[in-house]
C-alpha cells in the first residue's frame, strides 16, 4: 500500500501537525518508503495467532480506590505557556 | 594520585570507602572533565551547584558510616529522565524549558543510594533516532575515531550522550532507556556496557514515553560490574507504574565471576545476514569461543521471525508515539505557537516543536491507527509480535540459557554519513537489538573488539525475563576475555 498526497494531507491533519504544499511530496516519499519496507509482515503466516496485549505475563495491577495524590495545582500549571489563575487559557473554542 | 575520572565505578566506591579521595574532589574532577568536553556535546545542562552539594552530602554520609551503595558517585542522567528543578526536554524543542516539579522514579532511586547528578545528556529527540542527531541541540561528537582520521562519528543513540560521556570518562556511569537497541547500540559504539532490563523490571514513571510497551530503562558503564551495581539501584517496583513489576531485586553484583559452566549458549542462525562484514562474523566467533573456554555449551538455535521483527517494530513503535505524543498540545506545557483556532493552535505548535523524525513516526503512527488501516497494519503487527516472542520462548524451553548475537551490524559511522535519503538504511541499525524488545526480554551489550579501523564493537546476550544475573555472569566473561576499551584523548 502507498499513500497519495492527499492522504499525506490528511494524516497531517489527523495528527495535528501543520504540514505546507511544500513539504508533501518529500513527506509522501519518506511514508511510502516506510510502508514498502513494512509490507513485508504481509507474508507472515498469521492465521489464529492472537495479537500481543502485554509483552509480560502479567494482571495488571488495580490501585486502591483512594486519593492519595492531589492539591498541586501550581506544580500542574507551572510550566503551561499560558494561564489565569489554576486555569490554563486557549483561544475561544465555544462559540 | 591517578586520574579519578578513569577509575571505573567499583574502583571509586572503594576509594571512598577508604578515604582516599572525597566525592567532592571525584565530583569536581568529573565537572572538569566535562567542561574541557564541550566539544563532545554530551550534556544539554550541566548541574555543577546541585552535584557539589549532593557530593558533600554524600562525603558527610561517609564520615557518619551511614552510606548508600553508590554513596558519592557521579553520574550523567539521560534527558529523558525528568528531573525536579532541572530542565527535561526529551531533547526536543516542543517541551521549550520544561522544568519539572516531580523526579522519576529511576532518578530518585539513584539519589536514595546517594549517586551524585553531574547534569543532563544528550539524545536523540523522543529517543527516536540510532545516531543522535535528531536531538534539537545537536549530535553528539563519539570520542572514538577512525585510527588516523579526524572525522567525528555518531556515539549512536539514542542514548548517545549517556554513551559518550560514559567512554570519555565524564561521568562513572549514565542512565539511558531503551526501545529498540537504544541502550545497546550506543554502547557498542563506544566500547562500554549497557543493559536493558526486562520490561517491567525498572519503573517508566517520569521519564517521557516514547512506546510504552517497549521503553525500559538501563545503564550505561564502564563494566559488567559497574552496570551491575547501577542497575541493582535503578530497579525495583514502583506503584506508580503498572507495568512494572512487584517482585524483589537480586543482588546482581553477585553474579559476577560466578562460574558459567555447563550454561547453555543458543547462537541463532537467522542473525547470520546475507553481507555482514567478516570481522562481525569473527568477533561473534570469537565470543563464542570465549565462552565455551569459561566451561559454556554452545547449541545453534532458530529464531524464524527475526526478520519481521523491525517492519513489525516500525508499526507498533510509531504506533505508541502518536499516541504518547498527542500531549503535546502547546497548551499544558511546553512551546506554544499560536493560531486562529485551537486546532491551529496544536497544528502550529506541534509543527514548530517536532524535528522531521519526530514528524515522521507520528503520521506514520497516526495512518496505521486510522480507520480502514488498524487491521491491515496494526493488529498484524501485534500478531507478529506473538510469534516473534514465542520463537524466544521455544528456544528457552529447550534449556537455552542465554543466546548470543552481535550487537550491531557495523561500527559507528560519520554525522550525516546514514538515513539522508532513505530513512530505513538508519533503522538498520537495530536489527540485532529490536527483536529483545518487542519480545520484552534482558540484553546486555559488551565490549568484545575492535573492527579494521580501530572502532570498537560489541557483542549481546539476551536473556530469560528476568534472568539479568545470568548476562552479568556471561558479560563478565566477554570482558574478561577481550578486554577493556579507551579511546585516545582529543577533545
């Protein structure tokens, strides 16, 4: 499989990265070059075989249903570029 | 007195036991160290106040007797690592200044036996790269060099600070982690030892995610017995990391010089690649040979899917990225480039802050994710993944106690000599180290010779889960055998 340039356009956009007309072709190029290189997985015999879910044997461990973190809320706004307040600011989203 | 930075970690944890140097006067040769290897490019912040002061805590611990296993001893913390009141930016440019308010788990288990923290080193940004130059502030310079060439080459990476600074004797050992050879590789690069641990034997809390179900962490060192040492400290389980796992830390110092008779070596043949240079072949011949010296059986063994190893590894890798990635938002942390929406926001943000790689591996994460693709890419790749842990698994049924491969397919190579035109020629690289990871398992890369030119090489051992102590037995063999590596000053 290959993607064509307006995939490559929609990618970019699905992995919000901001992507010029100029950059395209070179990002098409580098994709496909990936994809042909993991085309290859295409002839594995994969028949019943389950997919890997946890790459050690292991139940995962449930935590206790406490609070035991919290009241931070200058460490958690500490490094945002822009706040008011314990609030982090973003352009108007809600119309 | 000797040079204190070239004693290796043991030698200096008992010349302070001794008293015959203070961390303080370790600590400030190091911080010298550093500061004549700019050139290096290993560290992104030097932490010279914090390491000087954690050195005269750890010198009054000494005097009191009341001293923690790495007690003084400094060491290089990878940029990943994050670090409380100092700079952590995965060397990337979208993380800007991060600071962060808390410590990783790893680090703060360093600092609990009381290692000293020269500063932060260098990688590869996200840990995405084999080389180090994706890193925002630059590649790393390798202190070894073809023998009369002044060309500098790649440590590797993506640890390739933490690499470089080990073998210029910057610092006593480094933390670095690992995805797909990103411990090993650099390591065989440089002529030092690094192991990554089984998944889940060191915690992933507060060190950015590259891939989760891949990422471990390790040590680079100077030896097989220095690397023992860190790693016994920056193991262990941690609550706050599911994945890691509650059961208790062998001493693994204790496995070193302990007798590898009657071990069974697997020497699988899929490793054997169509063009691999002779002298690789030969030092894995040799590594065997040493080996079977030390009393160790050595048995051919087949690993089928080795192969699909790297393609499966270059879906879920990227896979995990983009997902992992989607925090930065330029909203909670970090850079923030502006836009005339919030979907502008993030697109311009993540546009300015990503390098090229960075961009890369998170479309290519995003487009196997996507709909209509998840089964075709994905869900295979996972697939592949069972069959390539079982292989491990058959083989380690059949008694194999260790399997032993080259740690890389060449040595280092010049800045910008690989990956310019196709990006899979640099992906390479970890084609003897990515199969470890996605099976989960312990491997250790050891110094074991040098190739033509007088770079060194490496070779690894992979172990069962959990079974480190049995890498640290055979890894002291390899370095008994070939050896121990330092390159010619000329920074």
């Amino acid at each position: 499989m290959s993607v064509d340039a307006a995939t490559v356009r929609r990618i970019a956009h699905l992995a919000r990265i901001a992507v010029s007309e100029g950059e395209v072709p070179h990002l098409q190029g580098e994709l496909n070059a990936m994809l042909a290189f993991v085309e290859q997985l295409s002839e594995v015999n994969v028949e019943g075989v389950e997919p890997m879910t946890s790459v050690t044997p292991m139940q995962m461990k449930k935590r206790q249903d406490v609070v035991d973190d919290g009241g931070i809320a200058d460490d958690i706004v500490a490094n945002a570029p822009a706040t008011e307040g314990h609030f982090f600011l973003v352009p108007k989203v809600v119309e | 007195m000797t040079d204190l930075t070239s004693l290796t970690l043991a030698e200096a944890r008992k010349g302070l036991a001794a008293k015959n140097f203070t961390s303080l006067e370790l600590t400030d040769a190091h911080l010298s160290a550093i500061e004549k290897a700019r050139v290096l490019n290993a560290f992104v912040i030097e932490t010279p106040d914090q390491a000087r002061a954690m050195a005269r805590e750890a010198d009054s611990k000494i005097a009191k007797g009341d001293a923690g296993p790495l007690a003084g001893i400094p060491l290089g913390i990878k940029d990943l690592f994050a670090t409380r009141g100092v700079r952590t930016t995965a060397c990337s440019k979208i993380l800007g200044n991060f600071v962060p308010t808390y410590e990783s788990t790893v680090t703060s288990q360093l600092w609990r036996d009381g290692a000293v923290m020269l500063g932060k080193l260098n990688n590869d940004e996200f840990a995405m790269g084999s080389a180090n130059e994706t890193s925002c502030f630059g590649p790393v310079g390798n202190p070894w060099r073809r023998e009369g060439s002044n060309t500098t080459l790649v440590p590797g990476g993506s640890s390739g600070g933490s690499a470089s600074a080990v073998a210029a004797l910057l610092c006593m050992g480094a933390t670095a982690t690992d995805t797909g050879g990103s411990i090993r590789q650099p390591a065989a690069f440089t002529a030092t030892v690094g192991i990554k641990p089984t998944y889940g034997r060191c915690s992933r809390w507060g060190i950015v995610a590259f891939a989760s179900s891949l990422d471990q962490a390790g040590p680079i060192a100077r030896s097989v017995r220095d690397a023992a040492m860190l790693l016994r400290s920056m193991a262990g389980h941690d609550p706050k990391d599911t994945t890691s796992v509650d059961i208790p830390v062998p001493d693994y110092e204790a496995a070193i010089g302990k007798s590898v008779k009657g071990m069974k070596i697997g020497i699988p043949r899929e490793y054997r690649l169509d063009g691999m240079p002779a002298e690789i072949e030969k030092l894995w011949s040799e590594g065997a040979a040493w080996l079977k010296a030390a009393g160790a059986e050595l048995v051919e063994v087949s690993l089928p899917h080795t192969k699909y190893a790297l393609p499966a590894y270059y879906i879920v890798a990227p896979a995990e990225a983009s997902s992992n990635l989607a925090r930065y938002d330029g909203v909670r942390y970090g850079l923030r480039e502006q836009g005339k929406n919030i979907i502008e926001l993030y697109e311009n943000t993540r546009a300015e802050g990503f390098g090229a790689e960075v961009r890369r591996r998170v479309m290519i994460g995003t487009y196997v994710l996507s709909a209509g693709y998840y089964d075709a890419y994905y869900l295979r790749a996972q697939k592949v993944r069972t069959l390539i842990k079982k292989d491990f698994e058959d083989c380690f049924a059949k008694g194999v106690d260790a399997i032993l491969t080259p740690a890389t397919p060449s040595a280092a190579f010049g800045i910008g000599e690989k990956g310019g035109a196709d990006p899979v020629e640099m992906y390479l690289n970890d084609i003897f180290t990515v199969t470890v990871n996605m099976a989960g398992l312990p491997g250790i890369a050891v110094p074991a010779g040098k190739d033509v030119q007088g770079l060194p090489l490496g070779l690894q051992l992979i172990g069962r889960p959990f079974d480190e102590e049995t890498l640290f037995s055979l890894g002291e063999v390899i370095e008994q055998a070939a050896g121990r590596f330092t390159p010619a000053r000329w920074w």
